[in-house]
C-alpha cells in the first residue's frame, strides 16, 4: 500500500479505512454514553463532597483564602498567645493568693462585762487575724466613769503581752472561725 501511495504522488500517512457494522457503532456509541454519564455522575459526586468538606473547615480559614500551613500556623501563633497569658493569669492568681494569706480577714469578737457592778456587757476584745495568725487582739474596757482601749498585737498566734481570758477567747474564735459571742 506504501509502495500505491508513493507512485500517486501523495505521503506516506497511517490512516487506516475501518469498516464497521452499523451495529457495532451502536454499540460503541451506547458505551460511550455511557462512560460519559458515570463521568459526570462522579464529578458531581466529587463536587458535593469537597462542598460539604469545605463548609467543615470554613470556620478554619476565617472567611479568607489561606492555605492550610498559614491556617495552621495562626492557630499555633494563637495557642501561644493563650499559653503566654495563662501563665500570667497564674502568676497573678499566685499573688493574689498569697495577698489574701496576709489579709486581716479572721475576726472575732467576745463581748463582757468587765466589773461586777456594771451590766450590758459594754467591754470587749476582738481579735483581727490573718491566715498565718498575724495581727492584732484590741480590747476595750468600759467602767462608771471612763473607758480604756489596748491593742496588743499577735505573731503567729501568739503575743508577746500576757492576754486576758477573754482576749485568749477572741483570738481562739478568730483562729478557728468562731467569729466569738
């Protein structure tokens, strides 16, 4: 056939005649149908999944066009943010314990009558005390003609001027939560 090509004057080429039946194309033509519907049947598959996977991530991006390292890479810049200010947070809430371990914040005090002859109960001592038992007991004794304040002041639970019973009683109630009578 080469040989008949070259003699008519024309290039060699390789096309090729095909004769097929009329029932062959059909068949042909139904296959190819066919494989052009499952194309689009799987692109729209396709097309429905990554919408439903991109309305999963949307909140990622934020509204803007990222791609998922700089998405990643805000969200661990944000994580450290958060790190740094909880641990600022506890080093304040340290503070703040250990300011309200000092805080004169335990009171109590006992009301009585300092003399026989005197009722009412007008004198008393009330001890005002941190948590480590730091601070003051002050007493006030009131008598007919006059009234006398102290105030002795308490480490550690403890003074280093001999308290009264009921000064004892205060700082006790204070101490333990009593808050006194």
């Amino acid at each position: 056939m080469a040989g008949t090509l070259a003699r008519r004057g024309c290039q060699s080429s390789y096309a090729a005649v095909v004769n097929l039946s009329q029932n062959v194309v059909s068949t042909l033509a139904v296959v190819a149908l066919g494989a052009a519907v499952l194309a689009i049947a799987i692109a729209i598959g396709a097309q429905l999944r990554l919408s439903r996977i991109q309305a999963r991530y949307r909140v990622l991006w934020a509204g803007g066009e990222k791609d998922a390292a700089a998405v990643l890479s805000d969200q661990s810049g944000e994580i450290a943010q958060l790190r740094s200010d909880l641990e600022r947070v506890r080093e304040k809430l340290t503070g703040a314990a250990g300011d309200i371990e000092q805080s004169l914040r335990h009171v109590a005090v006992v009301r009585y009558d300092a003399f026989g002859d005197m009722g009412g109960r007008l004198s008393f001592s009330a001890a005002i005390v941190d948590d480590r038992g730091d601070g003051l007991v002050i007493s006030s004794i009131h008598a007919r003609g006059e009234s006398r304040t102290y105030a002795k002041g308490i480490v550690e639970g403890d003074s280093e001027v001999t308290l009264s019973p009921e000064e004892q009683q205060a700082l006790a109630a204070a101490r333990t939560g009593r808050g006194g009578s």
